[in-house]
C-alpha cells in the first residue's frame, strides 16, 4: 500500500467537494465499529458519500493510489470488520439514506445501503408489509450493513436470515465499476448467483450501495408474547428443540440464561421473575396466535418450565434487544456468535459449563434458540487474566460449537475478531476458492484487506 500525498487527495476532493473530510474526530468517529478491537491505525480520510457515483469515484481513486478502505454503515457490527487502516480511505454510507421506492403490489423496497432497518420496516407497515430481517440493532443498523453481513436477528426462525430477503443489489467495485445483480422476480436463473455471493462478503468483494428487498405481509390478529421460565438451561433448550419441532411453530423463539436476564434487569426493569436457570421468550402471530402461544407455553411446561405467561404485550422481547447492551454496561465486551444445530442445544449448554467451569470464567448465554444461535458473552476479571484469558475461553466455545456440527458465526460474521478461526471450519480448497475470487474483483487488495476471509 502506497502513502497518500496531499496532491493526491486533491485529485479526490475534486471529484467530492466537502464529502470529503480530514477532521481527526470525525476520522477517529468513523474509524471504528462496536466491536472490542482497536482500529488498526488513523485513516488519512474519510468519504461521507451521497451517492453510488460518489462511491464509484472514491474507489477509483483508492484503486489507482492502492490506498486500504474501509466501509462503515451505522458502526454496529461486532467483528472489527470497519475499522480503518492506518493511512486508508473510510466510506461511509450513512447519508445515503433514501427509501426509493416501495412497490407494495409486488412487495419490493427499493433502498440505499445507508437505511436504519426499523426505518424501513416502519415504512413497509404504513402499506401492510414488514422486513422480515429483525436484528436486536434494528433500531440503528442498516439494510446495508445487514446485507454486506448477512445478518440474522430475532425473526429468523420464521423468515431465514437476510440473503432470504434479498432480491437485487448494486455494486461498486474496486475499480470503480458499479455493477447491478439480481431481478425483481421470484424466480432468475440468469448467469451465476452474485446477489448471494456479495451478500455476506462483509465489503471485501464491493461495495453495496443500494438494494432490492421482498417484503411480507403484516399477519392479521393481534401477537402473543410467551415466556418461560426454567430452573435448569438444559431443560430451555431441550424445550426449544421440541417447540422446532411441533407444530405450533414461533414467528420469535429467545433465550436468555440467568446471568443475562439479571444483567437486563439492572439495565433496564422490566419486573420479570429472574429464572434459576434460562428464559425462553418468542412471539406468535396471526389469527390463532394466542392459541399457538398457549400450546407453546404448554410444551415449555412439559419440558421443565416452572412459570409460563402469554401476554398481548411485548416489553419482554423489547428487553431482548437490550441483552448486548446491558452486558456492555457491566464491562463484558469478549463474545462470539456460533451457532450450532438445535436439537444439540441441551447438550451444548452442559459443554459450555464445562467450559466455564474449567476456566473458572463466567460465560453469559443468549441466543436466537429457534436457529440455534448462541451469543456467548465472557466476563473478564484482571484477576484471572483479564481479556486476554476470556478470548481464550471464546476460542474454546469455537471449538466446542464446531464439535456439535455447528460454525464459528451464525450472523455477526468474521471480520478481524474471527478471522484466526477461519481455517478451523474451512479446508484448504475452500480458503483457496474463495482467496481466489477475492483476488479476481479486487486484485490489489484495497477492499477490506485482511478480514472476512
């Protein structure tokens, strides 16, 4: 990578006016994103792009002078992945943040990267529709940042995950090319499948600058909010295997082990009574939906439960969203993402007691248990190691949930936080393929380098 001379950011200031910006509070604002690593380094500037042309401009330029990017949505990723290089060029997407169009006949939204997913969930509702993506950063991640990561969340269990929901992209490249993939049919065998391959690239392949989403319709009826509480987290999941597996199914299916409701609690009460082992939250809609709940309910009390509810309110899966928060709040910022198959989720919790035990480190569990995606968070104790021992234990879980069948990131992706377990999951033809086609969009390596793959 060369170092940027003034002349040379002169060129790019023409082509962007003051989009452009060499201010180091809003260099080292924009230079990281949520997760527990450091950026690597001061970016020499950063692009507030306005539109794809104006992303188009900046990757020419960083293409031509070999300079590292970095893309940064609303900074709520949680792998390192957009955080700057030391002497690199930040994009940001977030001014770009227009819902085009919404094509309610044909349930399709049109929209730029930059887009707060609750913004366009919200707008999806004012004609009957919603987005089904539901990460628990909703309310401030964008579609563009749940694309590039291919992120999950709270629906998942009912929807799949985002790439379901994708259905055309455009594209900037790393020469400057914009490139546009997908259709708005259901159905498009044309060429091979580019929309699914730079959904999850996590900004190594290109950069996307707007979208084509599908939307469903809102179920009538009022939902039902379940809950259960279990004096024993083996009985939650052996609860949440048999819930997947009958046929009252769950549009939400949560869990949250005890460590994660106190620390909720504190954060933000609700009144809930605290389990002795797990919570399981989730949500039913349509007609019949409070009788789904209720059966629900009826198959936690039969595995184990020790209290059940079914309310029309939702504050409980409100304060879901706030587990990531509330354990930030009580210092614990050493997590990881895995998942593994669902009908493992009773064994895999007694294996991450083991695993706490043997380290002597509390582990903190909360998951999407419908897919069977594990949030393990790790406290870090300076007197046992800090965050160096509580990274150590985060490997081990890897390794634990890759035992059971399971991958090292169910959604928040690989980034730099993950990128030393990559070869852990993947043999070396697949790294080899997919360095390959890196090298084949991005042949001097300024997307992203060093993270994802």
């Amino acid at each position: 990578m060369s170092t940027v001379s003034e002349r040379e950011l002169k060129q790019l200031r023409e082509h962007l006016g003051d989009r452009l910006n060499t201010e180091p509070a809003l260099l080292a604002h924009y230079g990281h994103d949520s997760s527990r690593l450091a950026p690597e380094g001061a970016a020499v500037a950063l692009v507030l792009a306005e539109s794809t042309e104006d992303v188009s401009a900046a990757l020419s330029w960083a293409n031509e002078h070999e300079v590292p990017v970095s893309v940064r949505g609303a900074g709520t990723g949680l792998a390192g992945g957009a955080n700057s290089y030391p002497g690199g060029l930040i994009i940001s997407l977030e001014r770009m943040n227009s819902i085009l169009q919404i094509d309610a006949e044909n349930r399709l939204a049109v929209v730029e990267a930059g887009v707060i997913t609750a913004t366009l969930d919200a707008a999806a509702k004012e004609h009957g529709l919603f987005f089904p993506p539901d990460p628990a950063s909703a309310a401030t991640s964008t579609v563009g940042g749940n694309i590039a990561t291919n992120a999950g969340g709270l629906r998942c269990v009912a929807h799949g995950v985002t790439t379901d929901s994708v259905a055309a992209l455009e594209v900037v490249l790393a020469d400057g090319r914009i490139m546009r993939t997908g259709s708005r049919t259901r159905k498009n065998v044309v060429g091979y499948d580019l929309k699914s391959l730079f959904t999850g690239s996590e900004g190594t392949l290109g950069i996307i600058t707007s979208a084509t989403v599908r939307l469903k319709a809102i179920a009538p009826g009022i939902p039902r909010t379940f809950r259960a509480g279990f004096d024993s987290i083996e009985d939650a999941g052996r609860a949440v295997t048999a819930i997947v597996n009958g046929p009252h199914q769950p549009e939400i299916l949560e869990l949250l082990d005890t460590f994660s409701v106190e620390a909720v609690e504190a954060f933000h009460p609700t009144g809930v009574e605290i389990p002795k082992g797990a919570m399981l939250v989730g949500q039913t809609t349509g007609l019949d939906a409070n009788e789904r709940a209720e059966a629900i309910a009826a198959i936690c009390t039969v595995n184990g439960a020790s209290s059940t509810e079914v309310s029309e309110s939702d504050s409980l899966l409100e304060a879901r969203r706030l587990a990531n928060p509330a354990l930030n709040a009580l210092g614990l910022r050493v997590s990881c993402d895995v998942a593994v198959p669902v009908a493992s989720l009773a064994e895999v919790f007694n294996g991450l007691a083991e695993i706490s035990k043997q380290h002597g480190l509390r582990i903190s569990n909360v998951a999407h248990a419908g897919d069977g995606n594990l949030h393990c968070v790790v406290e870090s104790n300076p007197e046992l190691g800090g965050e160096a021992a509580a990274e150590l234990v985060i490997d081990d879980i890897t390794r634990y949930a890759l035992s059971m069948g399971g991958t090292i990131s169910g959604e928040h992706g690989i980034g730099a936080v993950k990128r030393h377990e990559l070869p852990w999951q993947l043999d070396e033809a697949s790294l080899a393929v997919q360095f390959a086609i890196k090298h084949a969009l991005d042949p001097k390596g300024i997307l992203t380098p060093a993270r994802a793959i």
